[in-house]
C-alpha cells in the first residue's frame, strides 16, 4: 500500500509540475515586446564581463527558452561576441591582473597559454570548450598580450561554440527535462568537458616534462664546464 501510495504521487507531482511547465511555456510563448527581452539578454552578456555573478550557459539557455532555435543561437552568437570583446579590450587597457598571478604558480601552463608572448591558438580554442573554466581571465590574458584581436574573436567563438548550440537546445527543451532533447545536450558537454580536459592535461604533462629535461641538461653542461 505505501509502494503504491507512493507512486501515485509521485505521478501526481509530476502531472502538476507537467502543467505548470506547460502553463510556463505558453505565457513565454505569448509574450508581447521580446524586443525588450533581446536587448536583457545583451546586458546580461555585457554585465558578465565585469561582474561575472551569473554563469553564461543560463543567458544561452533563456534565450532558448524565450526563442526558436534559429533567432536563439544568433542571439547568443552577438551576445557572446559582445562578451570576448569587453574582456579583451578590458585586457588590453588595464592588464592580465589577477591571472597572471595564478599562472605564475603553475610554469608549464603559462608557458602554453603565452607561448613567447604571443599567445597559444589552440589552447584558447580548448580553453572555450569546458564549461566550468572561466571565460573572462582568458580574454583578459590574450588582450594583455596584444593577440590579434580578428583570431581571438573568431577562435573563441569557435570555440564555444558547441556549448552555445547545446546550451541553447537545453533551453529549448526546458518545459520537457526527461526528453533527449534536453538530456542529450548536457551528456554532451559533460562528455566533451572530460576529453578537453585530458587533452590540456596531456599537453601540460609534456610542458612539464620537456621543461625539466631542459633544466637537466642545462645543469649537466655547466657541471663538465
């Protein structure tokens, strides 16, 4: 009896939650003056690069909830844009600040992301594509360094770009979060996320190694001086 009392309302929440999505889906659907809403979402990505309080992947996934798909990811794709810009400029002017702090204390990434002070193209592609690795002291770093700005625009957005696409699906799909529409994305980018983070893994290991035998055989040639 408590099994099924149990199950039954379970069935009961979930129909309730069912109509309130449903409910919820239609007032966005029907919602007049999104022109307003365009220009919130654009604050919000330009609020972002100064008071990072929210992350990115929410502003993306509201812009699907409140749009289709095809006027959604344009948006995110301005929006984002608008974002690496401000950083990058904000960079530029004022410096690395606090980053080059915590670079210092790991050799063998600054060595990688800097690359001579010029800046590392891959890495920045890479550094786009996990999810939980901030974006706003990248493009403050690669703007203190001077990184052609058309590349580091063009790089970040491809980049991110596969998160920004499943980022907006999932909102897409939010009135419905047991469909693969809205599961599939986020098994997506965890699955992406584990492999880039191998691969800088991987990249910072070899750093790590080459950098010591520099350092030995540097010692070694002094030492038959």
């Amino acid at each position: 009896m408590l099994a099924v009392s149990g199950s039954e309302r379970l069935k009961y929440w979930w129909q309730t939650y069912q109509d309130y999505l449903y409910s919820a889906q239609l007032k966005v659907e029907h919602l007049e003056n999104k022109g307003y809403l365009v220009f919130t979402l654009m604050f919000l990505f330009a609020f972002k690069a100064f008071i990072p309080i929210y992350p990115l992947s929410i502003v993306c996934a509201v812009s699907g909830v409140v749009f289709p798909i095809y006027f959604a990811i344009p948006i995110n794709i301005l929006g984002m844009a608008m974002h690496f810009t401000l950083k990058y400029v904000w960079g530029k002017r004022i410096g690395p600040g606090g980053v080059s702090i915590i670079l210092k204390k790991n050799e063998a990434i600054r060595l990688i992301m800097e690359k001579d002070g010029r800046g590392n193209l891959w890495l920045l592609v890479l550094f786009r594509l996990i999810p939980c690795f901030p974006i706003n002291p990248v493009s403050q770093l690669y703007g203190s360094m001077g990184f052609d700005f058309s590349k580091f625009l063009a790089l970040s957005l491809l980049g991110y770009s596969p998160l920004l696409f499943m980022y907006t699906v999932v909102g897409r799909n939010a009135y419905n979060p047991l469909s693969a529409g809205f599961l599939l994305p986020l098994i997506a980018i965890s699955l992406l996320a584990a492999v880039v983070i191998y691969i800088i893994n991987v990249l910072i290991y070899h750093k790590n190694s080459r950098r010591k035998k520099n350092v030995k055989h540097k010692k070694h040639k002094r030492a038959t001086h």
